[in-house]
C-alpha cells in the first residue's frame, strides 16, 4: 500500500491505495471550513493547530494497515508553511518508525492525477488547474514533465470567488454560495462587467479588476436585496469564466490538445464545466473532469501521484525533505 498524507492549506487528509490495482483502501479528510469561515477565510496559524488534531487522528484510523504499508507520499509544496510542515513532520516520524521510504509530492501534480484515481495516467495532457490558491493552464509531456502555459498575476479564480462572497456576506468559502446564487438570477443583463485582459495578447490571468468592478457596483446600492446578489453572482461568475475561456481559446489555437483536463477545488463551478464541453468538442478534444468529490484537496490524490514516484523509485531522504509554501513549473514564453 501507498499511503497519502495532504495539510497543504485547511483539510487534514490521509489515504490508503493499493499500489497495483490503485483501489483506495482507505480514506478520509477532515475540513477546517466552519472554524475559518468566521474570519471569512483560511487563518493559517488556526489551521496549523487544527492539523495537529486532526492528524493524528486520521492515524489512529489506519494504525491496523500499518504494517502493510510500502511507502509514505505526502505534500510538500506548494501551500502554507505552518500547514505543510504538519504533515511532512507526521510522514517522517512514520518513515523512521516503520522503516519505509517517503515521497515527496507537489500539491499541484497530484491535483493532475485525481483524473487517474482508479486508472492508468494517459499523457500527453494539457490541465487547467484552478483553486482557491492557483489558476494555471499546464501541458504534461508523455512523460509527465509539466510546462506552465499561463497563469495569474493577482488573484485566482477561486480566491476571487471567496472575495465576492465576503462583499456580499455570503460566508466562506464562496465558490458554491456564489454559484447557488447566480442560478437565481432574473435579470442576466442587469450588470456588465469588463473580461479582463481581453485584447491582452499575453497568456495570464487577472481577477482583481473584475473584483473591483464589483465592489464598485455594490457600493452604489443603498441596501442590498437577495435579488442584487443574485444579479451580481451571475454577473461576476459568468465574466469570471468567460475570462478563463478567453485565454484557453488562445492556448487551444498554439497546442493541438487530444485530452484536456480541469481540475482543483474551483473546478466544480458548473458554468466553466459546462463551457470547457463546449471548447472540448469545438476543438474535438476529449475532456477529462476530476470527480466532484475529489477536485478540492484531498490526500487521494497525493497517495496517487506518490504511486507513480514509488514505481520509479523516486524516494526522498528524511534531511532533504523540507517545505517549499511556493513553487513554480517551467514556464512557456510566448514570442509577441
């Protein structure tokens, strides 16, 4: 077995795969929401003491499958150091204890593999990857070696989600409340926003001017009905995406994908989904989705992922294994 360890940001997670036949033996996360979204949002020295209770007791679980385990795979980048180091120091006091070998894991290339929890990986793949902490358009080799397409410069889009949220009073976190609410909008031409970057030839993202466009519409309602939410949440979630489709429109047109994937925790929005079909099939691409359960966080993938290194014998010693809060991919310079 491999076994999974994820405390990136604010879940605490731990799974069990079986390293041939990839079936999960065992798996469970824990979610710090209710305790961050009084502050409405990730408070990362709250979420460092809540990994430290939620950790061992995600342990306490397996503590009968130790024996049968092979190798320990954990994150180690990128994510909030106070978070990282929770489950890294777990992953190595096993490693010692039980005498098996770790697995460093890049937070961001496990999101790739929870399109292959139950299956071989097929490359090559291009990826958007959008969560809370990431908005990325990647291609992955036929050997797994990643390129970074485009990213953003500011916000991401689920962080603009969140700010949203936080505008409107929704709580936190904001992606699937802004959603509900932009389903009940009545009146979709009500508000306009500008997409951003869109005459910008460069491959980035921005968010923070579309953030800002709806704080300047709210700040000239009197009072707030749930009418003007609902008009603003579609508003901003249908330029958000049209901002996302815009970019990946252009990196369709240099790279001729044959599988494309979304994934991260942001990629449950049903609007993007729904336009990436309609991409995938202009462009006859086919499209890989995470499942719904597994787009957020999740140490399923991270015990995924940690299976491929383990069969490259890709081990990492217990001095070299340190955290790494950002880290970023090979970049593609695009020659305007």
């Amino acid at each position: 077995m491999i076994l999974g360890i994820e405390s990136s940001c604010d879940d605490s997670s731990v799974a069990l795969i079986d390293e041939g036949t990839l079936e999960q033996i065992y798996y469970k996360k824990i979610s710090q929401e209710e305790e961050h979204a009084i502050f409405g949002g990730v408070v990362p020295e709250l979420a460092a003491r809540l990994h430290t209770k939620a950790l061992p007791a995600l342990l306490n679980d397996i503590l009968p499958n130790l024996k049968d385990i092979n190798a320990i795979a954990v994150t180690n980048e990128p994510g909030l150091s106070v978070s990282l180091i929770g489950g890294v120091s777990m992953a190595k006091a096993l490693s010692i204890a039980l005498n098996i070998p770790l697995i460093a894991v890049n937070h961001l290339v496990g999101h790739i593999y929870s399109l292959f929890l139950d299956r071989e990986a097929t490359f090559p793949l291009g990826v958007l990857l959008v969560s809370g902490g990431h908005t990325m358009i990647l291609e992955a080799n036929e050997n797994g070696e990643i390129l970074e397409l485009a990213s953003t410069s500011d916000d991401s889009f689920g962080e603009s989600f969140d700010k949203v949220a936080k505008m409107l009073d929704l709580g936190y976190p904001g992606g699937a409340v802004v959603q509900q609410n932009a389903l009940l909008c009545e009146d979709k031409d009500r508000f306009k926003f500008t997409v951003p970057l869109l005459h910008d030839k460069r491959l980035e993202y921005s968010f923070s001017g579309l953030k800002n466009q709806v704080r300047v519409e709210i700040s000239k309602l009197e009072t707030i009905t749930q009418k003007d939410i609902a008009d603003i949440c579609y508003a901003f979630e249908n330029t958000a995406c049209e901002h996302i489709l815009n970019k990946l429109d252009k990196v369709f047109k240099l790279r001729n994908f044959k599988r494309f994937g979304v994934v991260g925790g942001a990629s449950a929005n049903l609007n993007l989904r729904k336009r990436l079909e309609t991409l995938c099939q202009k462009n006859e691409c086919e499209l890989l989705l995470a499942p719904l359960s597994f787009c957020s966080d999740n140490a399923l993938m991270i015990a995924r992922a940690g299976r491929e290194k383990y069969l490259k014998k890709e081990f990492i010693s217990h001095d070299k294994l340190t955290i790494n809060p950002r880290v970023s991919f090979k970049k593609f310079e695009l020659d305007l």
